[in-house]
C-alpha cells in the first residue's frame, strides 16, 4: 500500500523525498558541470547536495510519522 508521500516507480512504492534528493544532485551536477566545466567538482557537488536533501527529508519525514 502507498501513502501520498510514495510515487510508485514500476511497482515499487518509493519515499518522494529519495526522489526530490536524485532530482535536486542531478540539478547541482548539471549547473556546476556548466558552470565549471569540469567532472569532479560537478560530481562531489551533485553527490553532496543529494546526500544532504535525502538525509534532510528523511529526517524530517520520520518525525511526522
């Protein structure tokens, strides 16, 4: 059973924060990539920002549960 915070992708409900966190990384990847022109620095900023979303909503999802 899904809740409304759930999308379900192929069958498989997941959280809407994990999906927020992947768009919000592949954003920062995109405009620090155009910005710098360079893979690493648009990488770990994509990667940090993603882990930093996904740990934030996630903590805040499951104090409202």
């Amino acid at each position: 059973m899904t809740t409304s915070t759930e999308v379900r992708i192929a069958g498989v409900p997941w959280p809407a924060y994990k999906l927020i966190a992947l768009a919000v990384g592949a954003l920062v990847l995109t405009v620090v990539g155009l910005a710098t022109m360079s893979a690493g620095p648009a990488v770990l900023s994509g990667a940090a920002a993603a882990v930093a979303v996904w740990l934030g909503l996630s903590l805040f999802s499951s104090s409202d549960a």
